[in-house]
C-alpha cells in the first residue's frame, strides 16, 4: 500500500522507498537557499531545517536528525550552523560539510557588513535611529519568545522547571560562567539517568516518534565509510584546526603585533567561540564584557544597536559579532587609516573567521564518534537537562535586553513605557497570531519611523 499526497502532505511520491540520491550541486543549492531564508534565531533554523529535510526532502530521517542535533547542542558555538555541516557531512563528506556550513552564513555575513557601513555613515540620520528604535522593544520579545518556545518542549516536569531556574538564579545572581552551568546539568542529568531515567529523557531520542517515510539517510541506514570513527581522523582533523588557526594568528601577530586590534580580535573571539555553549543567547553578556567594557571596540548603544541589526539578517545571531568586528575596525585610528570601510570589512572577516572555525573542527573530528553511538540511551539524559538549563540563560539574556530597551533609553529617560507596550504587541503577535519574525521586525521599523516622525 502507497502512501499518497492526498492523504500524506510530507512528500507526493511513495514513502516507502526512499527519495533519489542527491548530488552535492544540488545540495550546495539548498544550503545556499537556507542561508538566505534562516531567519528566526536557532529554534527557528532547526524548525526550517527539519520541515525541509526530515519532512519534504526526506534526505535524512528523524531519529538520525536528532542524533545529530543533540551533539550539536553540546557544543560551543552556534547549534543551527553545525547541525547543517553536520548533515551536508553526513551526506557529501568534508566538502559537503563545509559548503553547509559556510554557506548558512556567508549571506548574513554580507548583509551585516552592508547594514553596519549604513550604521556607522548614516547612523545618526533620523530615519535609521528611529528604525532602530522601533527593532529594539520587538528583539526583547523575540528573545522572550525563544526561551517560551524551547521551554514548552524541554520543561516537561518539575525537574526540568527547577534545573532551568537554578541556571536562572546563577547566571544572574552569582554571574556564574555559561561553560560551568553547562557542565553542572549535564553532572545532574547523568545521576538523573541512573535515579529517575523516565524524568529526563524529554529533549532526546524520546521526540523521534514521527515517521515521514523512507530517508535517503534512515534510522537503520549502515554509517557510510567516511564517517566510521577512528582515533586517528579525529586527531587528524584536530591537528589541522590548530594549525590553521596558528597560520592565521601567526599572521596577524607579525603584520600587526600582538597588541593590534586584528589580532587581538581573533584572539578574543577564539575565546569566545569555545565558551559559547548553548548558542550565541548564551555568550552575548560575554561578547558585551570582552568588546564593550574591556576593548571599547565600541559602546553599549552601538552593541545594542548590533544585537537589533543581527536579528533581522539570516544565519545565528552570534553573527552579531561581525558587526561588532565592523564596528571596532571602523573606529580603530590605526586600522582606519586606509579608509574606514576596509577596516571595517577586515575586521569583520577576522572576527567572524576565528568565531567559526572552531565549530568546523568539532564536527569534522567528533561526529565520527557520535556517528557510531547512535543507539547509546545514556547521552540523552545531560542533553535534556542541558536542554533545561539553556531556557534559564536565554530568560536572562532577555532581561538584559529589556533593561537596556526600556531603562536607557535616549529618547525617554527613565521608564520607556513606549518600548514597553511595542514589546507586549510584539509578543502577542508571535506567540498568539504566529507572525513571522521578519514581518515583525520590518512592521516594528516602520513604526520606530514614525514616531522619530511625530517626536
């Protein structure tokens, strides 16, 4: 029996068969699709990605989706970005990965240089402080809405409730670091396993219940030759990650010194991109310290500004950082002496460069290993309780967010009520009319206009 479009929407051809094979020219077409269509922060990539690839495509089945997703998860650095390298690894070797992987954020990229040359030349006309003034109050509930949606699937119990409050309280009360509150739920879901394993298998193999027919790559389909584990590849590939980064590093050092700007850039953001655990939500406060407070590569309203910008391009928002990179080369007097926007574009290339090279190395090197501990119930446990605590730090993220939308604002000192009642509109139009983001963040553009117009 056929299962068929009239009753099925996941594909119009048979299901039980799988689809044909897919050539890496038209895989490199839907990489480069997704990466101009990735909107809506990591929840939102990995919800396209699924739909796509899981459901329509059916290149990959569910449970090996998730498999892959999990490891992602806990990794440093952005979990939608490494989930694609993961799966065009999967399918067409290292060049498929890395076609996945740079081309989910080569657009965004370009886009955020073109929108941070626009900021910094034309960011005191009025017309674009006051879309930026309209973005803000919709990137708080935006991020308010992440850390909603993540949480309806991971807090199934109150366990999960009170490990996602602790991680609240200790990233904003004792400001405890992010890789440490990773670390401590992962310690609490591997006892979690052993004592009530039914309480925290909620984030992981659990989900894989759906069926959407046969998958080019399925729940029983044998580990293809390149992604058979051995001790050597993974050192291998490790070996090449350093050696990569020490060429680049090296450069920078000799062409600039140590205490130049470029290097001092690549060597922050290497930093960072190995503490991001739990996606960019997690390392923005970090990011804030390191290029506000310690670097002044630029001030807090221009992060701010950088954080509203990086929510209406595609790709992970830690792509952020390229903006954050623009910005520091624009200003820096000794990189700006060529003309600001090379700067700026340097700078933007050397950040972001050192921000995702590392995620290409723990995919090449450890996925092998992941690879081969498909059916391992054990990993699911940390994962879920990781899961749990990642809705704590994005909760706080968005009241870090929230205090410098509606509290500092310049246009009205003291409490923004204006920005306030924008950011309840702005929930309710995700949550409850299920908006697009883009449709909300360019209404919210609009609206920031017009009261710069009517002030």
């Amino acid at each position: 029996m056929h299962a068929h479009s009239s009753s099925d929407m996941t594909s119009p051809t048979d299901t039980h068969t799988p689809p044909a094979p897919v050539s890496l020219r038209q895989a490199f077409w839907y990489w480069l699709k997704l990466g101009l269509i990735s909107f809506g922060g990591p929840a939102g990539q990995i919800a396209i990605m699924h739909h796509d690839l899981v459901e329509q495509k059916r290149w990959i089945s569910e449970k090996r989706f998730l498999h892959a997703l999990n490891y992602c998860m806990v990794l440093p650095g952005p979990e939608a970005q490494q989930l694609a390298t993961y799966i065009g690894w999967l399918m067409h070797r290292t060049w498929g990965g890395v076609i996945a992987g740079v081309l989910f954020v080569l657009p965004s990229f370009f886009m955020l240089v073109l929108l941070a040359w626009v900021y910094m030349a034309y960011g005191h006309v009025p017309t674009v402080a006051g879309a930026l003034y309209g973005i803000k109050p919709a990137v708080v509930a935006i991020v308010l809405f992440a850390a909603y949606r993540i949480g309806t699937r991971a807090l199934k119990n109150r366990v999960m409730w009170a490990i996602s409050a602790l991680a609240f309280v200790a990233i904003f009360l004792f400001k405890l670091p992010f890789p440490l509150i990773v670390l401590t739920a992962a310690g609490l879901g591997l006892i979690g396993a052993r004592l009530a394993p039914t309480l925290f298998t909620v984030g992981g193999h659990g989900a894989a219940t759906q069926h959407f027919g046969r998958a080019l790559i399925d729940d029983d389909t044998p580990t293809p030759a390149h992604a058979r584990f051995s001790w050597l590849g993974m050192v291998r590939i490790a070996v090449t990650g350093v050696v990569l980064w020490l060429l680049v590093m090296a450069g920078l050092w000799w062409h600039f010194g140590w205490q130049g700007a470029l290097t001092q850039m690549g060597w922050f953001f290497s930093k960072a991109a190995l503490l991001t655990f739990g996606g960019a939500y997690a390392v923005l406060p970090y990011v804030y310290q390191g290029a506000v407070d310690h670097y002044h590569w630029l001030s807090p309203a221009q992060m701010m500004d950088g954080l509203a910008l990086g929510e209406t391009t595609p790709g992970p928002l830690i792509m952020v950082v390229t903006f954050v990179g623009f910005v520091g080369g624009w200003l820096n007097q000794a990189l700006a002496a060529d003309g600001p926007l090379l700067a700026g574009f340097l700078a933007a290339t050397v950040v972001t460069f050192f921000t995702f090279l590392p995620s290409f190395v723990f995919i090449f090197s450890g996925a092998p290993l992941i690879e081969n501990t498909r059916d391992n119930v054990r990993l699911t446990a940390p994962l879920s309780a990781i899961t749990a605590a990642v809705v704590g730090v994005i909760l706080n993220l968005a009241l870090f967010f929230a205090y410098h939308v509606f509290l500092q604002s310049t246009w009205f000192p003291g409490i923004d009520w204006l920005a306030i009642g924008l950011a309840v509109v702005a929930w309710l139009a995700l949550a409850r009319f299920k908006l697009n983001v883009i449709a909300v963040i360019a209404a919210y553009a609009v609206v920031g206009m017009l009261v710069q117009w009517l002030r």
